[in-house]
C-alpha cells in the first residue's frame, strides 16, 4: 500500500474530545509534527475526522 504523510497544522484545543483522541491515536502530538502511516481505510477514516486539522501528502 502507499503511504501517506500527515503533518498537524492546527491546534487540537477547544476541540470535541473524540478529535483530541484521533489526532493522539495517529501520533500527532504537536504543531508541525509530521508522521507517515499506511493508507488503509482505517487510517484514511480517521484523517476524514480531522481533515480541517491536518495536512496529507502522498
């Protein structure tokens, strides 16, 4: 599978706690992180959730 880069472009405060929990599960702990996972379905579902949080690159 490819790979993909997700790197947190804004703040998880003031967010719903379910968002908090998915950027934690992915990695993301702060600003300008950068992690790498798989893009499988799980991981592409929980990118949805945050999309206006993060950044994806191929």
């Amino acid at each position: 599978m490819a790979t993909i880069k997700i790197t947190l472009k804004r703040s998880s405060i003031k967010r719903p706690k379910n968002q908090k929990l998915t950027l934690e599960a992915l990695g993301l702990t702060k600003l300008n992180k950068t992690v790498e996972h798989e893009a499988t379905p799980q991981i592409l579902g929980m990118v949805a959730v945050v999309k206006h949080l993060v950044t994806v690159e191929e």
